[in-house]
C-alpha cells in the first residue's frame, strides 16, 4: 500500500496523492465495458475525502456491509464514510454495475484501503448479487442502486421497472436465501409520496403512497417488496426516505450539478415548464449522516424520513447559481420549456422520527451549494464529456451513453442559433410531441447552409468552449452538437 499525503483542503477533506490502487478489469459480458471506468486518469488524486460528520460506538453484529449502486452520487457519500469513520470495525463492499450516471473515481480513494472492496455486478442478476453476499459473508445490506433519473424513467419506464423492482426483489430473494443478513436499509425517495399542494401539512411515515411519475412508481413498488419480505420471511428491514440530495460526485443530470456544469461551460440552463416547481434539498454528507444514525440508533422494522429545512423553487434555484458565477442577466441564460408530462409541485415530508435519534441537518443549503460549485469547478471533467446530458432538456439514454432526442435539440439550436422565436415556452402550440410547432418548422428548414452561414458572434450561454473556455462560435457548436449526436445515437 502507498503512503498517504494528507493535504487540508478548503472543502473540508483530506487530499490523496500517493495511494497505488489494484488494477481491476471489467468482468467479461459486464453491461459496462467502458474504458472510463476502468482506465484511471487520477484525476481522484487530487479530490477530497468528503463523508458525513458523525460516528457512533460500532455495533457487535456488524461487520460486513453492501451498499449497492456504491459508485453513484449518494451510495458513494456513505461508502467513504463507513470506511473512514469504522476502519477497524466494519468491511465495506461497494456493489455497482457501473452505468453511466456512475463513476470509479467516487470510491478510488478507498481502493488502497483493507476494508473496502469493489465488485462489479448487477442488481438484477442473481449470480452475481448471490456470489457477493457468500465471499463477504455480508451481514448488512444498504440498497442504493437504482436508475435514479425521473426525466429518463417517462421514456424509459420498463427499465426502471427492471433495475428497481426487480434489482430490489433480487436481492431480497438472494439475501432471503445465503441466511447472513441481519439488516437490509432499503433507501427510497419522499416522491413515492407524490405531490404534496402548497399549505398541504407535512407527511408523515405512515401517510399513503402516492406516485405519479414512473420513475416513483418503481420506488414505492419496491418498497411493497422490501414489506412484504420483511412480513413474509422475517427479513430485518428497514426503509429510507429522503428529500433531495446534492453535493459533489453527483452526475451532472440532475438541477444543482446540471445547471451548476451548464453555467460553467457558458450554457443556457433549460427550465421544465413555469419553473415554480420546488423540491427540499439536502446535503449529501447531511444524507450520509442520517445512514450511519438509523444503522446505530434506528429500528428494525421502521420506515424514517429524512427531511430538510430548505425548500427551494428551480428558478430560484438558476438565479442563485447564475449570481454565484456573477450572471444577473437571467433571461439571457434560462430557458423555458416544455413541462414533464407531470411534474409534481413540490414534496414535503416529515423527519421528527429520525430528529428524535439524534439526526439534524447541519448543512445550511448556501453553505452546501458553495461547497458544491466549488467542487465542481474544480472537477469538471469527473464524468469525461457531458455535453449531451447539459444541452438536453430532456436527455435519453441509449446503450450506455446520454444522447439528445430530436425534441431537445430542437430548443437547443434555437439557443444556440440566437432565435428571437422563444414559442417553445410561450408561443405556438404544440405538435404530436409535446413541442413548439414554429420552432420544429424553423429547424427543418434550417440546413447545412444555415449553420455555414451563422455568424462568428458567440451568444449568451453558449459562447465558450466547455473544455477550454475559448470562444467558440456559434457555427463550431452547432457542428460539434451534430457530430456528437451522430456518435452517439
Ligand atoms: N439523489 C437524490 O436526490 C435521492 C433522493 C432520495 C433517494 N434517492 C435514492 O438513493 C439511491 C441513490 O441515488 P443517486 O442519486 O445516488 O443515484 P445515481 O444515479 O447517482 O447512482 C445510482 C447507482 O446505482 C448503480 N446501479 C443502477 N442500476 C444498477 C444495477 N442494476 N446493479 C448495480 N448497480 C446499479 C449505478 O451504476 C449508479 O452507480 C437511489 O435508490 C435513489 O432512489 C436519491
């Protein structure tokens, strides 16, 4: 093992810079090949070492914990907490398929490290969730990964539906069978909730469940799951449900890294119907925290949620991050869109439960968002090429790769083309597919000669390269923008 610099860093953690880390190989037939995630740029060298800020006494029966979807944003803020704060306690698997939302460096820190490990396998196959709960004898389940993307999950349902139900009903089955798990902490969402109106009192534990979007569904329905094993075989659970999280390492797809990337590389920040919509966002070491406190002081058998204080409108929450870039010329930058085919005003839960084990949210949503944007300008390439999830308004995901339906470009080279035409938002009515009519007829008719002819002026939102920060114009974009879909698709 490699000796460890330990460098304070403004964003609170420790900087490694030595650490040699075991080289590891996709496993043959894995569903992500990809050399991202198996070729390491280092960048994770110079990351800090972020996790939650409490501990407790380690518990007796503890000793070898899962945490699925360990390589994503949140399972990763709890992987680096309970292999720094128990290292002599507790062995942590961190369990991931890898997929494109996820990224090796979240957990690289911690490769040299004896109680951590990685496996790579998949949630859905049995196989490969059995073999890792017998070789780490795992006593502890904390199940984390899912297809976490409400925007995908409308055009993509059934493989949420995969991935979360059936990923979840795996592996209460596998758990159920190898007979070593004593704890299963089944992480969910304040959206299997649904809506909850303006006035409309908190909600607590016990309140029904009420999804309106695919992406909730999956949640509450593993959940019924996760119930009725708990019922039906005795099976020690319990069952998380948190507001919004954000923070560093999380996949710039949803609002706070999106549009903080998107203001970075100089891009327009699209907003999903009024932007009126608020959500409570929590911090993710916040989140982390909650983890430890249920795992060493909750209940077996409970449901807790894990509320915030700060409830936060998306336009609200553009202008903050425009104005901490020094943007105070909104219009310029955001753009309205088209609305989800539902989109839920705003959630609102109830965290009393856990308040009374001694949880409190300690991050102030300025402190975290500061705290956030600055681990973001300083690890911009964490993820390597962004671009289509930034420029999309409604992103898909096609084998692996986030790739920009036609609805979205369309909005998307009105931007960038500088088109005084703003009938996405507020003018013609919309065709077949949800979009602005006189926009769709203005990009068919726009050709190659359009794009030749684009002026070299850069516009507001799109004028720099992302990389480089050089002044691109508007005409190299739109080619960029073009040959990436073509890559991709
Ligand atoms: N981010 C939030 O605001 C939030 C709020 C409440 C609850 N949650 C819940 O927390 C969990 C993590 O959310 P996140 O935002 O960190 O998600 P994320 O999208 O950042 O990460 C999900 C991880 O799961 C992995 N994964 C997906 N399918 C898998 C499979 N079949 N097998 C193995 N690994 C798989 C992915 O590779 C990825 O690393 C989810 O269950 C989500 O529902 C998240």
């Amino acid at each position: 093992m490699g000796a460890e610099s330990a460098v304070w860093n403004t964003t609170g953690g420790v900087l490694y810079h030595d650490i040699e880390i075991p080289q590891l190989t996709a496993k043959p037939g894995s569903p992500s090949l990809e050399s991202r995630f198996f070729a390491d740029d280092g960048l994770w060298r110079e990351a800090p070492m972020l996790t939650g800020q409490v501990s407790f006494e380690p518990l007796p029966d503890v000793r070898n914990i899962l945490v699925t979807g360990g390589e994503g944003f949140v399972a990763s803020w709890l992987v680096r907490h309970l292999v720094t704060k128990y290292p002599q306690a507790y062995t942590v698997v961190s369990f991931d398929k890898l997929d494109y939302c996820s990224s090796r460096h979240n957990a690289r820190m911690l490769e040299s490290r004896p109680n951590f490990h990685f496996v790579h396998g998949d949630v859905t196959n049995d196989e490969d969730v059995v073999d890792c709960l017998k070789r780490y004898r795992i006593d502890t389940i904390f199940h984390l990964a899912a297809h976490t993307h409400v925007d995908l999950s409308f055009g993509n349902s059934k493989s949420f539906t995969k991935n979360n139900v059936l990923g979840t009903h795996v592996l209460l089955e596998s758990a159920k069978d190898v007979g070593t798990v004593k704890r299963f902490y089944h992480i969910s969402t304040d959206e299997v909730y649904g809506e909850v109106k303006t006035g409309q009192g908190d909600l607590k534990e016990h309140s029904l469940l009420e999804p309106t979007n695919p992406y909730a569904a999956t949640k509450a329905a593993a959940e019924m799951m996760v119930t009725a094993y708990a019922k039906s075989f005795k099976l020690p659970t319990v069952i998380i449900r948190l507001n919004n999280i954000y923070g560093p390492h999380q996949y710039p797809e949803k609002i706070i890294p999106k549009f903080t990337n998107a203001t970075m590389r100089r891009m327009p920040l699209f907003l999903h119907g009024d932007g009126k919509h608020t959500r409570r966002y929590l911090y993710a070491g916040d989140a982390a925290d909650a983890f430890d406190t249920i795992l060493h002081k909750g209940r077996l058998g409970e449901v807790y949620n894990v509320d915030s204080r700060d409830e936060v409108s998306n336009f609200e929450l553009a202008t903050k991050l425009l104005s901490m870039f020094g943007i105070n010329d909104t219009d310029s930058w955001i753009q309205l869109t088209r609305d989800r085919p539902f989109n839920d005003r705003r959630y609102a839960v109830d965290g009393e439960k856990l308040r009374k084990l001694g949880w409190t949210q300690r991050t102030s949503f300025d402190d975290g968002l500061a705290a956030t944007v600055e681990w973001y300008a300083k690890f911009a390439d964490w993820w390597g090429p962004v671009d289509n999830t930034l420029l999309a308004a409604f992103p898909v995901v096609k084998g692996g790769h986030v790739v920009k339906p036609e609805a979205s470009r369309m909005i998307e080279k009105e931007a960038i083309t500088g088109a005084d035409d703003h009938t996405a938002v507020a003018g013609g009515g919309p065709d077949h597919n949800g979009e602005a009519v006189s926009n769709k007829r203005k990009l068919e008719r726009m050709g190659p000669e359009d794009i030749a002819g684009a002026d070299e002026h850069t516009a507001p939102g799109v004028g720099r390269d992302n990389v480089n920060g050089e002044a691109i114009s508007k005409k190299r974009k739109v080619e960029l923008m073009l040959s990436e879909d073509m890559a991709d698709v």
